[in-house]
C-alpha cells in the first residue's frame, strides 16, 4: 500500500496528495509540464520562420499527430505489459533528447524543415507511447478511492500548463531566441525523470501485468472486454464523438478568430486564454468532488456541443470569449471524468490499453476531425462547420444517454462494485457481460 501522511485540511481536499509517490510525481510533473507547450509555440514560430507556409505548419501538426492515430492502441499494450515506471523514464527521456537535438539545430543555424518534419514525427511516436503510460501509471501511484482526484489533480497542472507555457515561450522567444526555448524544455524534463527516480516502487499499488502475450493479442483482448462491457462501452461511446468531431481547438478557433469574430491577433491570443482559463477552473473544481457518475458525464458533454452551437451563432467577440470559458470547462470536465472512470472500471491490467482508447478518440482522431471540419466549412461555410460539430456531440450524448437507459442494471458507476468486478477479472471470469 501507498504510504501516506496525516495533513489535515489537505487529506479533505486533495487526499492523493497526501500518498508520499504521488506527491513527488505530481511536484515533477508541475515543473516539466510547461516545457511542452513551450516547444510547441516555439515549433510554430520557428516552421513560419523557416518557411512562411501554413500548408508546412499543417504538416508539422499531422507528422505529430498521425503516430497517435495509428500507435496508440500499441502504446497502451506495452503500458500493460512492462512496469509503467520504467517505461516512462525512458519516454520522457527520449522527448528531452528530442526537444535537445532541436534545440542545437537552432542555436547553430543548421535547422531545415526537414528536421524539424522529422523531429515532430519522433514526437509523435514518443507520445503515442507516453501518454496511456502515464495515465494509467497515476492509478498505480493511488489507492483506488483516491483515483478521481489523482486524475483531476494531473488535468489541472497540464491545463495549467497549457495556459502559462505558450506565454513564457513568447516571452522566452522575444528575448533569448527560438532555440533557447527547445533548450528550456529539454532542461524541464529532469523534473520528472528525477521524481521517476526517487518513486518507492515497494508503494505503488500492486499491478499483474499482461505478461507474453503478443500486441495483438492484448488489443483483441482489451477491445473484446470493452464490447462486453457496458461500462466501458458507454465511456468509449460519449468520447468517440466529443473526440472526433468536438476537440479540434487547433482548427475551430482560429476559424472562430479569423471568419466568425474578425480577431486580431491579440484577441485570437485572448479566445485560447479563455478556453484554457476553463479547463483550468474545472479541473481546479473536479479536485474536491468525488468519484464521476453517469449525469457528469452526459451533462459535460451535452453543453460542450450546446457551446459550439451558440459560438457559431455569434459574431460578437466578448460573448465567445464567455462562450470559450464554459466549452474549456465542459471539455476538462468530460475527459478528466472518462478518465478517471475507465481507470476506476477497467482490470488493473488493463488500465494502459483502455487510457490509449481514450488517447486514440481524442487526440488521435483530430486529423480526421479537423479534416472533415475545414472540408465543411470550405463547402458550406465556417459558421455550418462548427454548428455541425456541436450538434454531433450533442447526438453522440443522446446515443451514449440511448445505450445507458437500455444497459442501465449493468453499467456500473459505483465505487465498491467497480472494484470488486475489477478484482474478479484479477482473479477470474470477467463478471456482468453484456447479453
């Protein structure tokens, strides 16, 4: 068991800080998560310096995203099958050498956007790999009743991240240089790989891993599972749509900025703050509730696509920025709430191949996404596009809603049956099938 100490007010609001390895593990990642968005302001400025192309900043983005589509699912099976600790040293490891290569190239004047095509590729694959690791090794780091405020605690640092990192890469860009910031992220990185060292591995939470079966075989499995159980199913419905056709930021708000609300560039900076300042709040607010439940999960949703909707029936630039605060919200509120269910639901064996599905739907479908969401709005107008796209996450909710009410005795959202079913799976059949 996870050693833990007597901290009063902490334990009532943040209890998953109160256990010794998850304590350093989310200090480290505090310190490291600002790097990456870092790098990715850095990456942008530095491909239109290089080029002054978007067709080149668009394939930056694909190369880095593709992997995900197409590895994630073999990254959740390694997660499952090798212990995760030592695992995501290495992951974090190779994304520091990563950021440090990129970072030379730079400072010496040798960089073409074939490195940097390349590089963001490396990332790619470094992240397909990286990312079910560490959420499913969060569940190792806690006890099972600490699970949702572990989860919602790592949400809220890397929205953090995301609003304090593009802002002092700018800064850091303006006064020392592109490359500096490759360099600052790769420094970022020792905080974590030094918290992955001081980790008590004798306190993590007991994990049977996969053991040698063959990748293929443990996806077959984790898929077949999720099929015969309407937990998992019903999770792994609601996100596929909120995924695919609703968290494709990189593409709606700049259509919102540039052809819906006429922004500047100051105000194109001021809609991204917003939509991080409410996944921040949500996150910040999901560290005192409890375990997630069924109504948080379809309501996050649910006003998720009702926000898009009303963005794209606004031309007025304040109201977005109002309208952004709640979309960032729902969206933390959503994912941080899936997360932390399939990590509650799901086999401990398991937990790494169920965080790739998740991974897979939302990150690995936005090529698609936003494919299908320039295509609409080239054909039929931005404001048709993005409309379009609130109202498929609202039908996805309502079928997610469709299969809860006809599956309802067995989908399962209480924390003490959850365990036991995940417990039974340990140690035998898995219990309560779908017919």
């Amino acid at each position: 068991m996870a050693a833990s100490i007597a901290p009063g007010r902490l334990a009532g609001r943040f209890p998953a800080l109160c256990i010794r390895n998850f304590r350093i593990f989310f200090f480290g990642l505090l310190v490291s998560v600002t790097g990456p968005w870092m790098q990715t302001t850095a990456q942008g400025w530095l491909v239109l310096k290089l080029t002054n192309s978007s067709l080149a900043l668009a394939t930056v983005a694909s190369l880095q995203f593709l992997p995900i589509m197409l590895l994630a699912l073999i990254g959740g099976a390694v997660a499952d099958r090798f212990p995760r600790r030592k695992l995501m040293f290495f992951t974090q490891a190779f994304a520091a050498v990563q950021a440090l290569v990129l970072g030379i190239l730079v400072a010496t004047n040798t960089v073409t956007i074939w490195h940097v095509y390349c590089l963001a590729l490396t990332l790619g694959v470094i992240n397909a790999l990286d990312t079910p690791l560490r959420q499913a090794f969060v569940s190792e780091l806690v006890d099972l009743p600490s699970v949702p405020n572990a989860v919602a605690l790592v949400s809220m640092i890397q929205n953090l991240g995301r609003i304090v990192g593009p802002a002092i890469g700018g800064v850091v860009i303006a006064i020392f240089g592109v490359g500096t910031a490759f360099l600052l992220n790769a420094l970022t990185f020792a905080a974590i790989l030094l918290a992955l060292v001081l980790i008590r591995s004798s306190e993590l939470q007991p994990t049977r891993f996969s053991g040698k079966r063959s990748v293929l075989m443990q996806i077959g499995e984790s898929v077949s599972y999720a099929r015969k159980t309407p937990t998992i199913l019903f999770l792994l419905i609601a996100t596929a749509f909120i995924g695919m056709f609703g968290q494709n930021f990189t593409t709606i708000v700049p259509l919102v900025a540039n052809y819906l609300v006429h922004a500047s560039a100051a105000e194109f900076g001021l809609l991204n703050s917003c939509l991080g300042t409410g996944s921040f709040v949500s996150a910040f607010l999901l560290t005192s509730r409890g375990a997630p439940s069924v109504p948080r999960i379809l309501l996050s949703g649910l006003s998720f696509g009702l926000m898009l909707i009303a963005i794209s029936l606004t031309d007025n630039l304040w109201l977005s920025c109002g309208l952004f605060v709640v979309v960032g919200a729902s969206a933390v509120t959503f994912s941080a709430s899936v997360s932390a269910s399939l990590q509650l639901q799901s086999p401990p064996d398991m937990r790494g191949r169920f965080a790739s599905m998740v991974h897979l739907l939302i990150t690995g479908s936005s090529p698609i996404g936003a494919m299908l969401t320039g295509f609409v709005a080239e054909q039929f107008g931005v404001w048709v596009s993005i409309f379009t796209n609130g109202a498929l996450c609202c039908l996805g909710m309502g079928l997610a809603y469709a299969y809860f009410r006809r599956m309802r005795r067995e989908i399962v959202f209480d924390l003490g049956r959850a365990s036991k079913l995940a417990e039974e799976f340990v140690d035998g059949p898995v219990a309560r099938p779908a017919e």
